[in-house]
C-alpha cells in the first residue's frame, strides 16, 4: 500500500522518461496515424440516421443494471441500489483518455491497481481499489479498433492485473468517445459489452458467467496495423473472413452493459448517467431513455454524468459538452450535478455554484496544457499541470516538430511547397512572386485547418498570415544563399541545392512548430502544439467513494508527473467532496 505525497508545484522537470516498447506513442503528424484520419472521414459519413452502430443495443434498465452488477460483486441483487446491495460506501476509479503509448498504459494500469494511504490530520484514510473500473470514452488512439485496444489497453493493464490479482471479483463499465466511435463501436463493444449469458426474458434477469480463466486474456501485442491491413486483403482476396478477437477481457473485471448508453442507480437518491453523443448529438432514443429515468422516479435523484466531452473545456464553454446538457435537459445551476468528463488530457476541477466538474483525461494519451492565458476567465479550483509547468512545455514543440518527434507529414508537406521554387531557381534567380504565392497558400492552409468553428478565428487568422510570410520568404531566402555559395564557392550546385532545400524544410517545420505554440499559449487552440510533443507526463485517475447513504461523493485524484520514471512519487493531485443537493434538501426538510 502506497502512501501518497503532496501535490508537485507548478513547475514542469527539465526531462521526462519515455517508453521504447512497440507500441509507442501516436505521431499525430505521421504517415503511420493518417489512416485514423481517414477512419473518422469515413465514420462521420457513416454515421447517420440511416446507418447506426447503436441499432444493435439493448439499452439496460437500471434496476437490471444494479441487479448484474451486485451478481457480480457477490452482493445482494435484490437491493435497489449498489452501496444497499453492498451494505457499504462503493468505490469507483475513474479513467479516461486511455491507449496510446504502451509504456505510459502499463504506468497508468500500475496507478489504478495499486492502493493508497491518504493522511487526514492525525489520522489516515485508506483508498482501496474500485469495485467498478469506469471508461471515461477514448479507449485507444488513433482510432479504438480491436487491434488498437488490444495492444494499447488489455495487454499493458493485464500484465499488471496479473501481478496484482486479489481474487475479488469487480465490474468493467464505460462510454464511448469519438475515438470509439471511428471503428463504429466494434472494439468498444468488444470489451465493454456485456458476455451472452441465460437470459429470462420475462423476468430481464442475467445470471452471472464465471470469470474467464487467466489464459484467454490477452498478454502480448499482436501485429501492426498494416500487418493487419494486408491480412485482410488477403482474405478478400482468397475470399474467406478474418477472424476478430470476440472479447477484450481484463483480468478480474466483468463487463455488464448492452448499450452504449446507460443510467445507475449508485446510492439512494444518486443515479450515475452515462450518456453517448456519437460523433455528433445524443440522439432521440437516449432523449427518452434518460428523460424516463427522471420522470418514473416519484421524487428527484441527484445526478452524476459521465461525458465523453467536457461542458467547459480550458476554462471557456465546450459546445460538444453543452450539447449534451441541452440534450438532457441538465445544467449546473438547476440541478448542481458532478460531472465526470474526459477529452481534453489533463485535471481540471472547476465548481458552478452547488455543481461540480471534474476533467481527468490522464489515462495514457498525449498531454494537453492548462489554460495559459486566461486572464478574465473563472480560476479553477485545482489544475494537473498548471499553467507554468503547460507554458515551458509548450515551447518545447518547436524542436520536436522540427526532429520530427510528431512525425513526417508535415515535412512532406513543405517539401512539395518548395520544391518547386528551388527547381526553378536552378535555372534563375528565386522570384519574388513565387515566394508570395507559396507562403499565400501555406496561411490559407493553415487558416481553413484551425479557423473554423473556433471562437477566435481572426486572430488564427492573423497569426496564419504571419506564419504565411515566413514559410514562404524561407525558400526564397535560402534560395538565395545557395545561388550565392554556388557562384562563388564553385560547389556542386546539385548538392548545394539538395541542402537548401532540406534545410528549408527544416526550419519551416520549426516555424511551424512556433506557429502551433504561440496558438497554444494565446489560448485559441490548444491540441496541436501538444500533440506534437506526444508528451507522457502527468497521467492520473480519480478514485470516487459514493457514500453508503447517497449524501455525496468524495473524490481523489492520484497521478505522476513523470510516470515512467521509477523514482517519481505518486501524489494526491487533487481531492474534493461533492454534496448531493437531493439528499440536502431531505435532510433540511426533515430538520425543519
């Protein structure tokens, strides 16, 4: 058991340590993602009102959901809640964003296995592991296929399963993020869905599997993704199938759900909703299925959401999170809820009057930073990093991008651009005109990619021209020096030349990487600059404690800053208490 140190100061260590083992970390501008990218074209024109990976579904009712879950838990399925199935307070951990470097997963798997000793005065507070393991939506990147899943999540946390199997019995459940979405849900479902078993179809009641035995669990990486994919030309080509994984267990862990979507009964007067927005809105079967649970119920429940997407994202309000609100017809004002979100890949606490949210995307992707600049914005209440440690990282993307730490693409990219200027510059001198219209494309480029749909798209605007001028006076420039090294130095022009235009490449890739930064810390977006750092650090979950009679709920995140190191401590990066405004208002009731 693990005693917990204090949460680190805002300040970000000079180095971080970085995993070696296959599968790395996604190289969001490498040629090797661009086939996740093509995954999401092809899901959001998929996903439809004609064509619905939900068609499938079952959507649990929530006393046949608590009933499964006590089965499985050993406790009693007749109980109309968990904590009164358990006779106890229930222990959930909390985990979103999961799947990227598999180092950094098996570091996060260790994290959310292990258990804690938290000082509490002259006392000291035990934190045991959940009885629900919960999926915050983004299972794996780029895109939560089976394979991805497979190598990302179920191998890196089962190999730490196994050396901490306690022989109890605990319950897997999630939501999907867009991530998911880009496979349709099929890697999801394959480990979040819960296994056939007999079902009484009059009574809707599952009795429990045995837990699957040790050795059908997965434990090592299987092939590439273009291993994968010339696996399935082959079949089609020979006309047979290619057999999928049907299940992606975890070692000691049930999944229970058969929908995407679902509502839980955790304590009296507590429910826990965990709604899908696809890749776009929550959609109208899930409008009445949550919009049922509130008005079968004779008095209010007090709600906490798990999102996929959080309702304010970097301080300011996220339109995919709002939507969601709007869609449930839920807010922080009038019903002070917790919600429990995702998406963005750092902790954020913030409080809206009697409400709560809490983003914890640490669960294995890349880092994305606090909010840097921020000035009249709302202060959170804690933040993992903070905006210091989130400022020096983030020019540090300049140089990554250039040493192509976020991969090639964006050097191919500027290859092609000025190819064309240096091949005409073999035979005159680089034109004034030539440079203009290329840097003219480069900023139009870069305004379409990161302008729309932002709230600050002039200024990207503007700060895309700017990079325009650069990008394209670069080989114009360089061009110059070249002609001159030739004319005067008498080198061979080819070689001369070949090393202008790589050098161009280059540093446009750098100031590309500064055109990225000066976005992250003006605020107006944040994921690219990170993104290219593929940065490991400050991964963390949220250990929750729903307490036995559903009065609130008591929250400790526990992360690293540096996760693969051996000698950095784990810390209490943040704990908090969220009251349920139900049970307050009985309380108050009774005593008045």
């Amino acid at each position: 058991m693990l005693r917990l140190s204090p949460a680190p100061a805002d300040v970000a260590p000079s180095s971080f340590k970085r995993g070696k083992a296959y599968p790395r970390a996604t190289a969001w501008f490498g040629f090797r993602s661009f086939w996740g990218h093509l995954w999401s074209l092809a899901a959001s024109i998929i996903a439809s009102e004609d064509i619905d990976s939900r068609d499938w579904m079952q959507p649990d009712e929530p006393a046949d959901l608590v009933r499964r879950i006590a089965t499985e838990l050993g406790a009693d399925a007749e109980a109309p809640t968990l904590t009164e199935a358990l006779g106890r307070d229930l222990v959930i951990d909390f985990v979103a964003d999961t799947g990227d470097d598999v180092s950094v997963s098996r570091a996060v798997a260790d994290l959310i296995f292990s258990e804690y000793e938290v000082d509490e005065g002259e006392t000291v507070r035990v934190l045991p592991r959940g009885d629900l393991l919960l999926f915050g939506g983004d299972t794996a990147y780029p895109v939560a296929s089976d394979l991805e899943i497979h190598n990302r999540v179920t191998v890196p946390f089962n190999q730490v399963l196994k050396q901490c199997a306690d022989g109890r019995a605990r319950v897997l459940i999630g939501i999907p993020g867009n991530h998911d979405w880009y496979a349709g849900l099929d890697g999801f479902g394959r480990m979040f869905r819960a296994p056939l078993g007999e079902i009484d179809r009059a009574s809707m009641q599952v009795s429990a599997l045995p837990p699957a035995p040790a050795s059908t669990a997965p434990s090592t990486i299987q092939m590439t993704q273009l291993k994968h994919f010339f696996q399935w030309v082959e079949a089609f080509r020979v006309g047979r199938n290619v057999v999928k994984r049907s299940a992606l267990p975890l070692l000691g862990y049930r999944p229970v759900q058969n929908a995407s979507y679902w509502s839980l009964p955790l304590a009296p007067r507590l429910d826990l909703w965990g709604p899908d927005r696809q890749l776009y809105d929550v959609d109208d079967r899930q409008r009445l299925y949550f919009s049922r649970q509130r008005s079968e119920t004779s008095e209010p429940n007090g709600i906490a959401l798990c999102l996929a997407d959080p309702p304010y994202a970097y301080l300011e309000p996220h339109d995919n999170g709002q939507r969601i609100f709007a869609a449930l017809d839920v807010s922080f004002e009038t019903d002070a809820l917790l919600a429990l979100t995702g998406d963005t890949h750092h902790y954020c606490r913030m409080a809206f009057g009697k409400g709560m949210m809490v983003t914890a995307g640490g669960g294995g992707a890349f880092l994305h930073p606090a909010r840097i600049a921020r000035k009249g914005l709302p202060v959170p209440d804690a933040e993992f990093p903070g905006p210091k440690a989130s400022l020096s990282l983030a020019w540090q993307s300049p140089v990554e991008i250039a040493r192509g730490r976020a991969g090639w693409m964006i050097h191919a990219a500027l290859l092609l651009a000025y190819l064309p200027m240096h091949v005409a510059a073999r035979y005159e001198h680089p034109t004034l005109l030539g440079a203009s219209l290329t840097g003219a494309v480069i900023a139009a480029l870069l305004a379409f990619v990161y302008a729309p749909r932002r709230p600050r798209a002039p200024e990207i605007v503007m700060v895309s021209a700017l990079a325009g001028v650069f990008l394209g006076a670069l080989p114009y420039g360089i061009g110059h020096l070249a002609r001159d090294v030739n004319m005067r130095f008498e080198a061979p022009s080819l070689l001369v030349d070949a090393a202008g235009l790589l050098a161009a490449v280059f540093i446009g890739a750098f100031i590309v990487g500064v055109y990225f930064a000066v976005l992250t810390v003006r605020g107006v977006a944040a994921d690219q600059a990170f993104g290219s750092l593929a940065h490991p650090g400050y991964k963390h979950f949220v250990r929750l404690r729903v307490r036995k009679d559903g009065s609130g709920i008591d929250g400790f995140a526990i992360g690293k800053v540096d996760p693969l190191s051996e000698s950095d401590p784990v810390v209490l990066v943040d704990r908090f208490s969220w009251e349920n405004p139900v049970r307050a208002t009985a309380s108050q009731s009774k005593t008045e």
